[in-house]
C-alpha cells in the first residue's frame, strides 16, 4: 500500500504493465518511466502520459509513449519495489 505522501509515480520506477493496464494494451509490458509527460497532477484525468524504455524479451532500450491507466498504478506489483525488475 502507498503512502499518503508518496507520488503515485516516479521517474526511473519501473512498471510491471499488464494489457488491460494501458491504452490500446496488445500485451503484457515490463518499462522503465523515463519521463512523466502528463496527467499526474489532474485529478480528473483517468491516464498518466509516460516516455518509457521496454525492458525484456529481446526489446530492451526500445522507448514508446503509453497512456497508463492511473487506476493501474495503485495495484499491488505494478510498481517495482526500489527499482527492482519484477
């Protein structure tokens, strides 16, 4: 569970994505948040806009935008602890 202080998402974090956890998910993602490009501090905004770099099966360094569903973010094994690939 997050702490009431914490930001419901850093740079350099990474995300274990699901399909269903971003726009137009085709699949299953693990990425690195390189940057956060919008939707973070709107509070009526459903998606967080993110610059990330894809980190496996063969893909790693390949950078692609994502809407991640902000919903997504507050579940249990989504975000890496310390960084760590889950």
């Amino acid at each position: 569970m997050m702490a009431e202080d914490e930001p419901l998402l850093r740079v350099g974090e990474v995300l274990n994505l699901s399909k269903a956890d971003w726009v137009y998910g085709d699949r299953g993602l693990t990425v690195r948040v390189s940057d956060i490009r919008y939707g973070l501090d709107k509070s009526d905004c459903l998606v967080v806009a993110i610059l990330a770099t894809v980190m496996e099966f063969g893909r790693d360094g390949r950078t692609l935008t994502l809407n991640v569903y902000k919903s997504a973010l507050t579940r249990p094994g989504v975000r890496a602890v310390n960084g760590a690939v889950p």
